[in-house]
C-alpha cells in the first residue's frame, strides 16, 4: 500500500502545484529506463527520468480489494530509448513499471501512483502504445496440476528438478552459419544422438540478440554436418562466430523422464491415466479389458 507524503499533501493544498509524472521500467535483463512528461529532466531514487521521451499516460484506473488496476502508456519509438527492434525481440514482456507524481520543485515530495507490469504492447507510425497491468494482476493465472499423462512441469524448473547444467546436456559453441535467424547449422557436432535437442532450447549468449532464445523444431544430423531449426526465428541478428547454448530438449513423455534424464521421480504427468474408450467400456466377462480401442 503506498503511503501518502505529507509534504506533497501540503503542497497541493496552496491551490499552486508544480506537478509532473515520472516511470520507470525495469527489464527482465536488468536494463531500466525512466522518463518524465516534465520539460527538464529529473533525478531521484538512483534514477536518472529524461525529459524528451514524450512518453505519457492515460486516465490509471484504481480498485480496491482483488481487482487489477490497468492503464495505457503511450510514447514515441527512439534510437536511444524505446527502440522498435527491441519491441519486436520481447525485451519489454513483462517489464517492470513504477509511476509517481513528483514536486519537480521538491523531488522529496513525491508519491507511488501506480506498480506493476507491462503487458502487450503495439507499435504502429513510429508511436508505440503498452498496456500496463497492476500487481493483483498475476492472481489471475491458473494454478495446480494437471491431470494429463505428459509431464506438466517445464525442464529444469522448480517441478522437474533436474540440472540442465549436467554434463552431456547442454554445449556451448559458435554459430558457423545462420539461414534467416531460424536455420542454424555446424560442419561437425559430435558426441549427441540425431534429434538430441529437439524441443529443447537455443539460447543466445552475445552480440545484439544477446539474452533471445528459441525453442528448437528439429534437431538433425544430415551427413557429417549438424542442422538446428527453431519454430520462430530469433528476433535479432546473429551472426557467425556468435556464442549460443543449445539445451537437450523433453518430449514430457515417462519413458524420456526416465532413459533420457534419469529423473523419473520428478516426473509430473499421469501416465497410467485410462483413455476415453476405457471409462465408457462395460463389464465383460472373456477378453482382455485393457483400455485399448474397443473396435
């Protein structure tokens, strides 16, 4: 809950304010950027507010209990803030956003007005527009298991367990050719099985799509060379010599969890979960009622 400054609670009480707003976005990669609606620039709580970004807000809609508070920011695309390419990449997915109202005459006398995230945003006529979404925002999502066969939990997380850091499961190397950010291909990648890293994870370690990653197709051995393709390309250049991680992929599958990992006491699905045809079969009394198609 914010608490109320007292000196900016007199200050709007002589009727003569000096007003203005102040945000402040912090990326996931631990990039921050602030901006003001002041025509000077503005510093406090470490951060630096430019003055020229031309960024503003519309009319932040408060509730009270577990309603999610929203707005809408909107702003022009720069060079050297807001860039458009880093838009496209989702560096701005999730990013999170503060707002205050500051005395830019006393930067003491300042009060939170709004926290929470940004959620989608659109670009169009070099202008973007982010819809931000408050903290009660994320009691929103579903939680629990699923009663499904495939495993529900993502490799490597909390759930799984498993160390993707282990030996033989994930390689760091240079990227030799890039078709189009989607297509990644090596003359010779010994020491993993055709189709290792399918469904697994190419992750970019440097250069300007530094901290993209995408979730990889297929993984193929076609004669002596090594070919990687991903669902989506990267949203970024990558050019030769750039250092990726490739990650084994998991087809969620019990028989992977425990063959391919080793981890099958982590194993988060119902693989013994009967079939639709079984739950609707009948009693009989010869045969064998094993679950499998009744034709």
């Amino acid at each position: 809950m914010a608490v109320f400054n007292e000196g900016l609670g007199a200050h709007l009480k002589t009727g003569l304010t000096s007003l203005c707003h102040a945000w402040a976005i912090k990326r996931r990669d631990g990039v921050v950027l602030a901006f003001t609606d002041h025509d000077m620039a503005l510093s406090f709580e470490g951060i630096a507010f430019r003055a020229d970004s031309g960024l503003s807000a519309r009319a932040l809609s408060q509730t009270t209990g577990l309603s999610v508070d929203n707005t809408e920011a909107m702003g022009a695309l720069s060079h050297s803030a807001i860039r458009e390419d880093e838009i496209e990449q989702g560096r701005f997915d999730g990013a999170q956003v503060t707002c205050w109202r500051v005395n830019w005459a006393d930067l003491g006398q300042r009060v939170i007005l709004f926290r929470g995230s940004i959620g989608e945003m659109q670009r169009s006529g070099g202008a973007f527009r982010a819809e931000l979404r408050g903290l009660t925002e994320a009691l929103n999502r579903p939680l629990g298991r699923i009663y499904q066969k495939p495993c529900s939990a993502v490799l490597g997380d909390v759930a799984c367990g498993f160390d993707l850091a282990t030996q033989g499961y994930s390689t760091m190397l240079a990227v030799e050719v890039c078709d189009g950010g989607r297509r990644f291909r090596w003359e010779n990648l010994p020491g993993y099985d055709d189709g290792w890293f399918a469904r697994g994870r190419l992750e970019v370690l440097e250069g300007p799509a530094s901290g993209l990653w995408g979730m990889i197709k297929h993984d193929r051995k076609l004669g002596t060379r090594r070919e990687v393709e991903l669902w989506e390309p990267i949203r970024g250049n990558v050019a030769a010599e750039t250092q990726v991680r490739l990650i084994a992929g998991c087809d969620k599958r019990m028989e992977t969890c425990r063959l391919k990992f080793n981890n099958l006491l982590n194993f988060q699905g119902f693989p013994d979960l009967p079939n639709e045809d079984w739950v609707m079969a009948v009693p009989k009394a010869s045969g064998v009622n094993s679950g499998g198609s009744l034709r």
